[in-house]
C-alpha cells in the first residue's frame, strides 16, 4: 500500500522515470554488485566520490523514488548501506562504504549496475576469514551434490573481541548471495544452491560468549537458507565478505554506549496499545477512531482521502497513527493538545506562509530607540557582536550600524555609539530590543582581575644602631641588704638605685 499511496504522488511530479528497487549480491574476488531496477529505460547517471567519508553517489536527473524506505542496509565486503533521496526532481543514491573502493558502473536496458571493491578495496574491522581460533563447531564436509553450485561446509569460529564468524564453503565463487535482517535476525539466502543433508543442521552456540546463538541451515526450494539468531536482538553488528570460495559472515558485539546510541536513534512508541483489522477502510475513518480512543483533539484536513488495509495487533496507539500517516504520505503537528493531520507537502505550504507572515508583521511594526549603559566591556565592540553577518559594518567609533536578516538585530534595526560614555544608542522593535537586553547583560560583565600587591623597605648602614633592648624595674626594699634593691647585670648581684618603676633604656644600663 506504500507504493501505491508513493505512485500517486510521483505520477503528480511528472517525472521521465522512476527508481523502482535496489538489489545486491555478493561476487567472487570480495567484490559486490548493487543492481537499480528504474520504471522506465535507465540513463547513464552522473557519478562522484568523497575520501572522507568514503562514499560513491550516483545523480539520476528527472527521476523519482518510489523505495519504500530511503536508507538499505548492506554490509557485506566494503559496503555498509545504500541510501535514496529524491530532491528537486531527481533522485540521488549514495553507497556508504567502510574505506576507500574502486567501483564500476554500466547499464543495461532498465537497470543501473554498480561493481564495488575487489583486490584493493578495503575490508571490514580488519578481520580475517583465516584467524586462527578456538572453536570450530562443524567440521564435517558434506558429499558433493550433482548441482552446479552447493554449499559444501559451514564453520563457526570465536575471534579475539569476542565476534561470532560463521564460514561458508561455495562450490562457486560466483554464488548470488542475499543477507539481510528480519526479526532481529540475520537471513541469508544463497540462490540457485543446493545443500547436502549432512549439512543441514541446526548448532547450538551459545556457550561460546559470542553473539549468536544459534545457527540453522536448511534448503528453501532452489536455494539455501541460513538463519543467524543472536542472543540479544539489536545488540550486535553484521557484515559479510568475500575470499575466493569462502564466504564469512561476521556479528560483532555492541558496546553499550552503541546499543544506548542506538536506541536514542528508535523512535519510541509509549501510548496505550490497541489491535486493528480492516480491509479498505477509509482512511479519515481509521484517524477518527483513533482519536476516540485516545481522546485527542484532532483536526483532520479535507484534502486527507483515499482507503487503507491495515492489521496490527497489540500496537502502541501512536506507532499505529504513525504507520498509517506514513503509509499515506501524511504528517501531523502537536499545538497545545490539539493535533492536525494533512498531507506533508500542504503542512509545509502553511508553515512557509506562516513564517512569511511573521515576517510581514516583523516589517511593519514600529521602532523603538533605546539607550542600554554598558559598564565593562566597550560599546564598540557590544555593537560589532550586534551586528554581525551585515553587510554594512559602519564607523565603530561613533558611528551609526544598520543590521539586517543576518544579524542579531533586525532589518531596520540600527544602533549607535557613544565613545565618550560608553552607551549604545539601539533602535529596533519592541521584541528585538528585548532580545538586545538580556544578550547585552550577558556580555557587560567585569573581567576576572588579580592584585598584585608590593612593599619597599629602605635599609642604610646605620641601620643597625636602632637596634636596643628597653628594660623598666620597680624597687623593693629588703632589709636584709639595708632597704636597697639587689638586681642581676650580668653575672655578679651589685646595689642599684630605686628607679620607682621608670623604664630604663639600654644606654643607662
């Protein structure tokens, strides 16, 4: 139903052609080969590459998509993921890669084919398929089958960071192989491929400490089939490549700080669940009930028409309004608690007016002139930080500034200096002046500032002769030694007068 609900609206676009679906198989030589199906007959598309990041892209002109999603992710060899954005009428693809690659590209009849890697292409987190490690689970090699190509022997091995490698043995270096991940867990199909049944098996893992846990392969009609199940869904990372006849498909454990990053980057579904089962029902019926259900104020635009089948059981209420906005080429915007549903392209006409009529009352609203002291920091230089991005920088001296769409203030906004008292002469509207206040009492603040505090002292020669000890003695009469008072000089008691308690100074001593 996505596809449909996309056609209509490309067909509305008018473009020569359209890109239909992206494909990818895995080649002999750690090559892998990216196949785009258009609607129409292909055209040598417009290529370049970047180093940093290593990314080759592919510009379709007059060309839309109609992928149900932009972004496919690969991994295998030097591959990580092929994207599609569409803009202003044509379509561009660009293939992710983990280094620098060479690549080639040729077209024949309704399809892109794009080569990527071979004997100089980089490889993923430097792992090889010929690590010597601890573990080798199935080492019994089936009989050789009459088929042309054949899976002859699969192999589990721990590396050192604790990654799961799974080996694939194939009879054909040139087996088509298609990875991808359903239900948290890693597909592989190899077409065209027959499988001994010694070697269909299903291994148990899990006492490896690897992330994998289990490990199934089985014939599935004419190709083989490989189903990886980790022990944690969304905790790992998978990749595969290519040497000659050995194919490895590699798990590697996420960090926690990766598994945090990754689900910060889900969008996370919180609302009451619910289960719905409708065969062609209109659309604004489906919006309507759930808006019953949750209670929300919703205003449906008249242009939101069409059907919808849809069978979700025990969803959250907004994943499911959200599916079915998207399957629809719907969006929605929250104001207050009410909420609108139109189609994308109408939401994005009525905010771009919105804003041009913002900008309308901006132009017309009155100015106002105030004067705003600045204390610490120079005018001159609070007036440049005002200003900035204009065209017209004026005389920071003492001159008058006129601002524009770039700058802080707005485009009739002015502002003038006054050297001699340090103020700001601002005129603009009321909303921008505001605006100029609070940024100018974020930036007039003093400067930290360290005292430095000194002392001199002026010492000469005679400086010395200053020096002296000031003794004071009181009188006590002893009739033993006839009533006068016996003090110690130095080393021998001698009479002294009575001083009566009068300090004496060393020289009288």
């Amino acid at each position: 139903m996505m596809a449909l609900g996309t056609g209509t609206l490309y067909a509305a676009n008018g473009s020569a052609n359209t890109l239909e679906s992206i494909d990818y198989s895995a080649l002999g030589g750690n090559k892998v080969r990216i196949i785009l199906t258009m609607g129409g007959t292909a055209a040598q598309p417009t290529t370049f590459t970047t180093t940093k990041p290593s990314r080759i892209a592919l510009d379709f002109a007059d060309t839309a998509s109609r992928l149900a999603e932009r972004t496919q992710t690969i991994g295998i060899g030097v591959i990580r993921s092929v994207s599609a954005v569409e803009a202003q009428g044509r379509t561009r693809v660009v293939i992710n890669l983990a280094g620098s690659a060479p690549f080639e590209t040729s077209v024949e009849g309704n399809e892109v084919i794009i080569v990527v890697g071979g004997a100089g292409s980089a490889r993923t987190a430097g792992a090889s398929p010929y690590d010597p490690e601890v573990v080798r689970v199935l080492a019994k090699r089936g009989s050789p089958s009459t088929s042309k190509r054949s899976v002859a022997n699969v192999d589990f091995r721990r590396g050192g960071s604790g990654e799961a490698r799974i080996l694939v043995e194939l009879s054909d270096p040139n087996t088509v192989v298609d990875m991808r991940e359903e239900a948290g867990k890693v597909v592989i199909d190899f077409q065209d491929t027959a499988i001994a049944d010694d070697q269909v098996r299903k291994l148990d893992v899990i006492d490896f400490a690897t992330p994998v846990k289990q490990i199934e392969t089985f014939p599935q009609g004419a190709n083989v089939r490989m189903v990886i199940t980790p022990n944690k869904a969304g905790e790992f990372e998978h990749f595969a490549y290519q040497a000659d006849q050995l194919y490895t498909i590699e798990l590697r454990p996420l960090s926690k700080e990766e598994v945090e990053a990754r689900q910060a980057q889900k969008p996370s579904f919180t609302g009451e669940r619910l289960s719905l089962n409708f065969q062609n029902i209109e659309v604004r019926a489906v919006l309507q009930l759930l808006a019953d259900f949750t209670e929300l104020n919703m205003v449906v635009s008249d242009t939101v028409t069409g059907n919808i089948t849809l069978r979700l059981k025990n969803v959250p209420w907004d994943q499911a309004l959200d599916i079915v906005l998207k399957s629809k080429g719907l969006d929605k915007r929250v104001v207050g608690n009410v909420m609108m549903v139109a189609p994308g392209a109408e939401i994005l006409a009525q905010e771009a007016q919105e804003f041009s009529r913002l900008q309308q009352v901006e132009d017309q609203a009155p100015l106002f002139t105030e004067i705003i002291q600045v204390n610490y920091a120079k005018a001159s230089e609070i007036a440049q930080v005002l200003t900035e991005g204009q065209s017209s920088e004026g005389d920071v001296t003492g001159g008058d500034i006129s601002g524009d769409s770039d700058a802080i203030m707005s485009g009739r906004g002015s502002v003038a200096i006054d050297d001699r008292t340090n103020i700001l002469i601002v005129k603009d509207t009321a909303v921008n002046l505001e605006r100029i206040r609070e940024l100018v009492v974020r930036l007039d603040v003093p400067i930290r500032q360290v005292m430095i505090e000194s002392r001199i002292v002026i010492a000469s020669n005679e400086f010395a002769k200053d020096l002296g000890v000031k003794f004071g003695f009181n009188a006590a009469k002893s009739e033993k030694d006839g009533g006068k008072f016996a003090a110690m000089v130095g080393g021998q008691p001698e009479d002294v007068p009575n001083f009566g308690g009068i300090g004496v100074p060393a020289a009288a001593l």
